[in-house]
C-alpha cells in the first residue's frame, strides 16, 4: 500500500510541474519570421499566434499570394519553435516520461 501511496504522491508532484510549465509558457513569446525578416509572427510557449507584423513594401495588391507565403511560413516557424520548445520542457519536468498516459492529465 505504501508503494500506491508514493506513486499517487509522485503523480501529484508531477502535475503540479506541468502546471507550473504551461502557465510559464503561456507568458513567454517566440518569434520567427520570413522573407528577410519582413513578416514577423510572435506566437507563445503553446504556439498560439499573439502577434504579426508585415513591412509595408510586401503588400502587393498584384501579389497577394507572395504575402499568404510569407505568413504562412513565419507563423509555421513559430509555432515550430514554440512546439519543440514546450516538448523540452516537459521532458524536463516528466524526466522523459510519455505524457500521453490515459487519465495522467
């Protein structure tokens, strides 16, 4: 029974770190960009877009697909960056553990 008790502990112990990584990765900011550093996308620790800048000599009304492109590409970046950053951190805080174990989170 002790052995339940310490693994229902460390489980606790566990979700209390992941509480604390996903709130510290909902305030950090990655960014990316594209096309020379003309389109900027700004996404946080989970990957959701919080902002996005385009220099004004990209708009082309005549070219609107290049602008799709560029966006597309640093918002992909980011969230990239954003997604390898967040599995890093939770290596760290699970020692590597699957995190995908039914009913852990």
């Amino acid at each position: 029974m002790n052995n339940l008790q310490q693994l229902l502990q460390m489980g606790q112990q566990l979700q209390s770190k992941v509480a604390e990584i996903q709130e510290r990765l909902d305030a950090q900011e990655i960014s990316a960009s594209s096309g020379g550093g003309m389109v900027k996308a700004t996404v946080d620790g989970k990957g959701a877009i919080k902002s996005l800048s385009i220099d004004g000599t990209v708009v082309d009304p005549e070219d609107v697909e290049m602008l799709e492109d560029l966006v597309l590409a640093a918002v992909t970046e980011a969230q990239n960056k954003a997604r390898v950053h967040y599995e890093e951190e939770m290596k760290k805080a699970t020692g590597g553990l699957p995190m995908n174990l039914p009913g852990l989170f």
